[in-house]
C-alpha cells in the first residue's frame, strides 16, 4: 500500500513522533494507522526504558487546588534538563498528574514504596475474605495474588487508570513523554492534603 503524506502527517500528530519513524511505522503496518500506533509505542516505550537509568535532576514542583480549596497537589517530576522541563508537554503532563492524584487519591508512587507491614496485612485480609467465601484452599493464594493486583492498581500512582484517559495508565502517559521529549523523566514525589485531615 502506498503511504501518501497525509497518512504520515495524521499518524505524527496522534504520536508526536518524527516524520521518518512515523512513515516507517505505517509501511511496517502496511498503512493500518492503529497498528502503526502500536509500533511505535512500544518502540517508544522500548526507548523510554533505556533512558530510565539515566539521573533525572532537573524538573518541576507543579500543584493543583481543587475547587473550594479544601483538597491540593503538590508534586516533584524530574527531567534530566532544564529545558525539557519548560516545554508545554512536560508542565502539561505535572498539571494533568496532579489532578489526577487530587481525584484518585494514589498513597505511593511505586508499589516498591508501599510499607511492608501494610502489604502483608492486605494480603492476610485477602485471604481470609477468601477463606470465608468458601474458595478452595488450592485456588486461595491465586484469588489472594489477583486481589493484590487490584489493590496496586487502586492505590499506586504509577498503576492507576488516568482519570481523563481509562485507556491509559500513569505510567503509559511516563513513557510516552519519555519517548516524546528523549529524556528520562521521573515522578518523585508526590503530597495530597484534605482539610481537616492527618498527613
């Protein structure tokens, strides 16, 4: 199939990837736009993890207060450079994740953060809840590892659906500013305050 420019100039303005991997992607696809989608985000992603070694020192402290002033967003995302800090992706991405932990109310940014105590005790709970609804003892810790699954998803930023995106996670949106801006860009760290609420 004959790629004509205009194909290629849809597919850079859904991916905000060059001309030449753009045109390549929709031969490699054989003109099928959703596929070479596909390729490219995954080669996006293959990228953007090579990156993710490199040190992220640069970056923002980007905030949100929801409407009232009774809930706000204080959060650290990282860029290697100054520059790629500054550009309209990047502090568009800090405004659209601090909403998002304003509306999802993530406790940590990676599971590899969440206290181990907390962890085990979700786990015995899962398994008692289990226990309780009669599953077999054999299929016990398969239900418990699928039920953990879900809570990571629930209560890790990285996991959780993007609220103005169900098709996306957090950490889809990472990599595809990561592929986009050619850094390795980071959340550090995030604070979400509620009036009248313990820290």
């Amino acid at each position: 199939m004959a790629i004509t420019a205009q194909m290629v100039q849809e597919l850079r303005k859904k991916t905000n990837v060059g001309m030449m991997d753009c045109k390549k992607a929709l031969t490699e696809a054989d003109g099928d736009m959703e596929k070479a989608v596909e390729i490219l985000r995954k080669r996006g992603i293959a990228k953007a993890e090579d990156r993710a070694g490199r040190a992220a020192e640069e970056g923002v402290i980007a905030s949100y207060i929801h409407a009232g002033n009774k809930l706000g967003v204080m959060l650290e995302v990282n860029s290697e450079t100054d520059f790629v800090a500054r550009t309209d992706e990047f502090l568009a991405f800090s405004k659209d994740v601090s909403m998002h932990i304003a509306a999802a109310a993530p406790i940590v940014v990676n599971r590899e953060e969440l206290d181990q105590e907390l962890v085990e005790r979700e786990q015995r709970i899962f398994k008692e809840q289990a226990l309780q609804e009669g599953k077999p003892e054999k299929v016990v810790d398969r239900i418990v590892e699928g039920r953990m699954e879900k809570y990571f998803q629930d209560v890790c930023l990285m996991e959780q659906t993007f609220v103005k995106d169900p098709d996306q996670t957090i950490k889809d949106l990472l990599d595809a500013l990561r592929a986009q801006s050619g850094e390795n860009v980071t959340i550090r760290r995030f604070v979400r305050f509620v009036l009248g609420e313990d820290s």
